[in-house]
C-alpha cells in the first residue's frame, strides 16, 4: 500500500530511539523526509545516518531540550531550511515517571509537564502556519494507555498523557477547517532504550538474563493479552499510516498500541 509520503516532510521528537525512531525509519522507507530531535547529539547522529542509509528519505538531527524558550521556532526553522516544509509533526518526547501520589513532588510534575505538554503545544503552535501554507497536515501525538486508564501509582505521567488526549480531540476540531489531522496513539509496553537503561539500573540485564528474557517476563507480569512486549517498529508503523494519505479521514482518534492490554477501546 503506498502511504503517499515519497518527498513529506516530518519532525520527531524523541527521535533517535525507541517509538520516535521507529515512525522514522517507516516515513523515510516510504520516501519522506524526517528532522529528529532530541537532547543526545551523538544518538541522533548516529540514528539519521543508519536511517538514511537504508531509506528512501533523508533524516537529518536536530540536537535540543524541547522544553527551552524558543526551542519550537528553532526547531521548525530548521526543517524549513533544510526542506523548505513541515507536512508532519510526531510529539513523542518524554520518559514514564510514575509513582504513587504522596511520592510525588511539584517540580517531578511540573517537569513532566514541560514535556509532554508545554512543549508539545509549543511545537504544534509553530507547524500550524506551516501546514496551513500546504493546504493541510498531520499531527500524531504519542501519549500512554495509562491517561485513559490510570493505575495506582502512575503519576504524574498518566495525568500529563491524559492532557495530551484531550488536547488531541479538541486540536482535531479547531483545525479540522485547515484539513490539519490530528490523533494520538496511546502506547502501552512497546521495546525501548527507556526499558533496557531500567533493566541496567536494577542489574537485571546481565550475560545470564538477556533482554529479550527480561521483555517475555515483563509481558507475562503485565497480563499482555498477546503474551509479548511490541516492537518499535509496530507503533512506527501505525504512527506512519496516520501521517499518509490513507488516513484522510481520520482525525481526533485515539488509537491503543498496547497488544490488548488497555480495558477500554
């Protein structure tokens, strides 16, 4: 099926891993051009070149903290003037930070916030006059099942992933008029650098446990109905049909990249 992305351009935030590489690596395989983002220079250096290696398009980094003053701008401005256009903004920037309500503090939610949040408005304020000069465009925000259904012990991350949605749904109908597509997906345990670092940090990832055994038991601990974690490369694969033509009519969905984990549709 052709996504019709051959010569699109996109900005990832959170690009050079996990979900955000993944949703590159499909838009570059389809002919688009990517912009992704991130605070780690060398990864994503490393990532854009792997990826353009083996991609029709071409993805060049673009090194920052979202959350800074003016960051937006900058970023934008750089597609603009390696690619002349912004047809697609991807929000997925932001690690889970879950904890029960009492362990919490006002600077753990407000940091979250500046990410997940703030800077994602942000960004999505300086691609609308971009996408309204095309006629039209597509933004995907990555939140969590967890802001539609919150656990004990998931905040703030679920309260910020649950803005998002909301967000969503009421960009969808404010911007329906410039034909700006706007949808999130909802993930649930998908493969990750965030994952493995933890894995690392609680000495689990040793020679004797590889990861992919430390994935099978985290997949059976969490009742995942398929009974395994998702590839990066499945939610890039949705992420990337939400971006193309053959989404055309879709705007204000919430769509679960969980393997059936989340109770609700």
């Amino acid at each position: 099926m052709d996504l019709e992305l051959n010569g699109k351009v996109a900005v990832i935030t959170g690009g050079g891993e996990g979900i955000g590489r993944g949703a590159a690596e499909r838009i570059a395989a389809e002919g688009g051009n990517v912009v992704i983002v991130g605070r780690r220079a060398a990864l994503l250096d490393a990532a854009a070149k792997d990826i353009t290696a083996t991609g029709r398009g071409v993805v060049v980094p673009f090194a920052c903290d979202i959350t800074e003053d003016g960051a937006a701008k900058r970023i934008v401005g750089a597609a603009l003037e390696r690619f002349g256009r912004v047809d697609i903004l991807v929000n997925n920037a932001g690690t889970s930070l879950a904890k029960p309500f009492e362990q919490t503090t006002k600077m753990e939610w407000m940091a979250d916030f500046d990410v997940k949040v703030w800077a994602a408005l942000d960004l999505i304020r300086a691609v609308i006059p971009e996408m309204r000069k095309l006629g039209g465009g597509r933004i995907i925000n990555v939140t969590a099942i967890a802001g539609r259904t919150p656990a004990a012990g998931s905040l703030p991350t679920s309260t910020a992933r649950a803005s998002g949605i909301a967000a969503t749904k009421a960009l969808s109908r404010d911007l329906a008029q410039d034909n700006i597509l706007v949808n999130t997906v909802c993930i649930g345990f998908i493969k990750s650098g965030q994952h493995e670092r933890r894995y690392h940090r609680q000495g689990l990832a040793t020679e004797g446990a590889p990861l992919d055994g430390l994935y099978a038991e985290d997949a059976k601990r969490r009742g995942i109905p398929l009974g395994r974690v998702g590839e990066t490369s499945e939610a890039g694969d949705v992420i990337a049909f939400l971006a193309s033509a053959r989404a055309s009519y879709l705007t204000g969905i919430a769509v679960n990249i969980d393997g059936g984990t989340s109770p609700v549709m």
